[in-house]
C-alpha cells in the first residue's frame, strides 16, 4: 500500500491527518508497525511544512512499497504540492544507473569492462591508454574531477561544460591525481566519461540507451536523465536553497550527465531497489557484478561497487549511495539481508535527505539511534556554560585543508568562523559535539584538558577532518615576498596571480579574486577550503607550485613567469 497520494500528504494536510495516515499504513500492510510509523513521523517534522521545499519518501519492503510521501511544496512560486510521484533530481545516485548500461552492454558483447577507455574516445592523451573502463566504473583511474577543475578555472559552477568541452579538458591534461589503480578518489569525470561511452556504442542519447538497457526491462517507465538545459519534464520539482533573506531558486542545469542528471520517482526507485535487494533469475549475473566490489577499498569498512557503497549501518550490510546537486539531495538504501530500503529525496538545499534516510532505517531495523552526550529531561541539551565556552573558544586549523576555524559563543550559541567565510550558528548535539544541518557538518571537540579543548574534528559530507588548536603561522616580510608573482599552467592554460598586500596575499585564478590567502607553513597557501597551494623546491623566489583544488583535482604544475 503506499501512502501519501494527492489527497493526502501531498497537500499540506495537517499534522493530525498525516499521523492518522501513518497509523492506516501500519495497520494496512503489517510491516511498519504503529510505534515505528509515530518515530517515522517524528524524523519527518522538518519537511511537513506548507510553505517551504521539503522532501519525498519511499520505504520498501521486498522491492514493494510500504510507505510513500510528499512533504512541502515542489514550486514554490506556484505553491505546488510535493507528492511521492514528483520528479526528483537525484545527483550521483545516478551514476548506478551508467555503471548499469555499462555492464549490459558487455553482457551484449559491445564492449568490455577491460577495454582502455581510449578504444572508445580516442581523442584522450596517450598516458589515458592504461585506464580501463572498470577503474572509471571504481574511481581508480586517478583523473582529475572536471567539476573540482571547473570551480578552480571559473570561481563556481554558473558555467557547467559540456560534455565535449569536459573531454576537450581531459585532453589536455599532462597527469593524473595518482597512478591507475594505485589509489581511490571519487571522480565525477569517470562517470562523465562512460556516458559518453554508452552513447557512442548505442549511437543515441543517454536516456534512449539507457531505457532500452536498465529502465525498461526492470518496469521503471517515469525515469530519465535530464540531458539537456532546456528538456521540459511535466512533474519536475524544483530546487531551492535558504538564505538570510529567505528562500532563493537553485537552478544550475547541466548538459553533462551520467554522473549525475537522473530524474526520478519513488515508485520508480522501488523497482530499483527490488534489482538490487532481490533480483529476478534471468538478472541474477547482471546483479552480481552490479554489486561486485572494486579490489581497491575506500577505508577499511567501505568499498565501492558500480556506482554504489558497499557499507553497514551499526553492522548491518548497506549498499547505498547519496546524490547533490544545485539544492537537490538525496539517499538511498538497500538492506539486503532484511528486504528493507529507504529512498529520500530534498529540494530544500540541506542535506535532511541523507540524516532522515538513517535515521529512518534504524527505526525499520531496531537500531538504536547514534551515541550522544547525556541530554536534560526535556529531550534537549543544556545551554553552554562559562567552562564549555572557555574550553572550545579559540582557533583550530585543520590540517588536511590548512584551513583555521576560529570557534566563539555569542547569546549562548556556538558560532564557527572557518578562514574567509562568514560565522555560521551550530547546533549543539552532544556536550562536545555541535552540527550546521544545511552543509551535512558536524564539529567534535575533543575532551578538555587543563581548561582547554586540544582539538575539533569536522565531518562533512564523508570527510573527516581533524584540527589541532594552534595559531595561525604569522609570516615575515621574506616569507609573503618569496610568494608574491604569478605562475601559469600551460596544462590548464591560465595563470594563478599572489600579490602581496601589505601583510596579506592576495589570490586571483584565472582573473576571478579568490581573496585573502592563508600561510600553514612557509611552503603552504590555502584558499578558503578549497585551494591549497604548496611549493616545489626550495628556490627563492619560488619557481614552481602544485596546485590542489578540493582533493579531486591536485598536483596541478603553476611554473612562475618572468615579469
């Protein structure tokens, strides 16, 4: 039975009504049951509004759907209602989907898993000749992310290549983030590139190539990729993100798909996670290396299939992956040994999505929810008091991104100020732990000693990044001019500007002014959270720097030109 139909959540009815529904539900099919079905309620609240973007819901059972819903408005300016058959955008979920007509098409004979991803776009540089299409398939093949490039070239993602401009960039390029198959980083431009792949062997779009492989033989008739900025889709929600002024459209369109662009439905996702929870005969071989994991592993308990993570959640096997993009997120989670998965989609520009995806999988599962600090009665924690405010104020600098977090409280709210960024409010979840929802962060402090936390950990987005405290490395007159110049790339073909402003540095990529440089060290420039630049050599002034935008795209060569 599935809930959540026009009449019911998807048009703004009242709490009431949607904990009567829930209840009709769980009576209804005898899987959720009526206490599960009141916690699913309570993880829900955030998106059962009437007047903002929200989210829809799937939770199957067996590849059947035993709940679905429609929380808050799919258009904002028209006041459409989001109902579970609202067509979503589901970022990298999508790659799955590529992974899967890929492997179709070798079970057809038209290419091979082993085949160099030159035998099928020539056009790529020679060194490319060793990268095979199952290392783009695990994200081994050490390419450079062409989105991480785009956002160093460009300063944002305004203006998303197009595919041939994508491969025109690879084509370029004189070295990769790491040998082939050495290593594993994510990489949007592997999928990007099997895309182009599929379309070339089929002779046709995306979308056509991949209904004819995937969709059509597994029954899912309402899903597509949106493969062109102008494509018209009836059902489509839209995005939106919130600022201090209220709610602003998030509508970046992008020609390239495959690693992302699919667009879909609950109903249709059921059909998917029905595939991969438990397939039919006749796809068993197909499944089996849909779900094979790559030989290389992410971190000791993750690995990566085809387009998809190989996890647990608290010990129970997972195979999941989440989606962004410009507003839109989502997760979805298959529990093959216990028939369970959950699918939830956002387009309120946080990352609810993907916290509401486990902790409504907990709920189906008996889990308990995660381990946090001793909370008051009332269910929330305490206000900070004056030995928790001295012991967290200060700077951080987390190391990996050499990026300082100032951390301070003001009117009993804990505010993070990382480097060049405008304070943001956290949350407090635990005595030492505080959250901003919106960006999927979490800080930890680390336990005080003498008064004083020693360190913080953020996490964001599957990134762990650890911070000491410690004050920002104050540079001398000989240090900012060693730095001050401008270097070029002849890979990317533009040039990075430091200028020294009297005590600072000043960054411009490309003509765009990036703004006030940070110095970690006397060799280490970081940019914001994204840029890092380090030195090569010990010559004075520095002669060359490599480059590292966001971890996707590094050791990009900038040699100083002679002024």
């Amino acid at each position: 039975m599935t809930l959540g139909q026009p009449d019911a959540l998807g048009t703004g009815r009242t709490g009431r009504m949607f904990a009567a529904l829930l209840l009709i539900a769980a009576q209804a099919t005898s899987t959720i049951t009526p206490a599960q079905s009141a916690a699913i309620q309570e993880v829900l609240k955030p998106w059962n509004t009437q007047d903002a973007p929200g989210g829809v819901v799937g939770i199957y059972k067996d590849g059947q759907v035993v709940f679905s819903a429609g929380l808050g408005l799919a258009d904002m300016e028209q006041g459409t209602k989001l109902t579970p058959e609202s067509v979503m955008d589901i970022g990298s979920i999508s790659k799955q989907f590529v992974a899967a007509s890929i492997i179709r098409l070798q079970e057809e004979g038209k290419l091979s898993l082993d085949d160099s991803v030159r035998k099928h776009l020539p056009e790529l540089p020679e060194f490319m000749e060793e990268i095979k299409l199952h290392n783009l398939i695990h994200h081994n093949s050490g390419l450079r992310d062409y989105l991480n490039l785009t956002v160093l070239e460009t300063a944002g993602l305004s203006d998303v290549p197009t595919a041939d401009e994508m491969l025109k960039m690879m084509s370029q390029q004189k070295e990769l983030n790491f040998p082939v198959g050495r290593g594993v980083m994510y990489c949007n431009t592997g999928y990007a590139m099997l895309a182009e792949v599929i379309k070339r062997t089929e002779k046709t779009d995306l979308t056509t190539a991949t209904r004819r492989l995937v969709w059509e033989p597994l029954g899912m008739a309402h899903t597509q990729f949106d493969q062109s900025t102008g494509l018209i889709v009836p059902g489509r929600a839209n995005s939106y993100v919130k600022t201090p002024e209220g709610y602003v459209a998030s509508r970046i369109r992008a020609e390239i798909v495959g690693d992302g662009g699919v667009l879909t439905t609950v109903g249709d996702m059921a059909k998917w996670a029905a595939f991969l929870g438990n397939p039919k005969p006749e796809y068993k071989a197909f499944h089996d290396l849909m779900i094979k994991p790559s030989s290389v592993p992410m971190s000791p308990r993750m690995r990566y299939a085809s387009g998809l993570f190989l996890d647990d959640l608290d010990g129970v096997k997972r195979v999941q992956h989440g989606g962004d993009w410009s507003g839109f997120h989502a997760q979805f989670s298959v529990y093959p040994d216990s028939g369970w998965a959950v699918f939830t989609s956002g387009n309120d520009g946080t990352q609810l999505a993907k916290s509401m995806n486990d902790a409504i999988a907990r709920i189906l599962l008996g889990l308990k929810p995660p381990a946090s600090a001793t909370q008051t009665q009332s269910g929330e924690f305490g206000p900070i008091n004056d030995e928790e405010e001295k012991a967290m104020t200060g700077t951080y600098v987390l190391a990996q991104v050499n990026l300082p977090v100032e951390f301070k409280v003001e009117d009993g709210v804990l505010f993070a100020l990382p480097k060049g960024q405008p304070p943001t409010p956290l949350k407090r979840i635990g005595t030492w732990q505080y959250r901003f929802d919106a960006l999927d962060a979490t800080f930890t402090f680390a336990e005080p000693k003498d008064g004083e936390c020693p360190s913080v950990t953020l996490v964001q987005a599957g990134m762990t990044l650890p911070g000491n405290r410690a004050e920002p490395f104050v540079a001398d007159s000989a240090i900012l001019n060693r730095w001050a110049g401008t270097y070029h790339s002849d890979e990317l073909g533009y040039d990075i500007l430091i200028a020294r402003d009297g005590e600072k540095l000043i960054i411009t990529i490309n003509g765009n002014e990036w703004g006030e440089g940070t110095l970690g060290s006397a060799t280490s420039l970081s940019v914001g959270s994204f840029v890092t630049i380090s030195v090569e050599g010990e010559d004075d002034p520095i002669k060359s720097v490599r480059v590292d935008a966001g971890g996707r795209a590094s050791r990009l060569l900038f040699v100083r030109t002679e002024e």
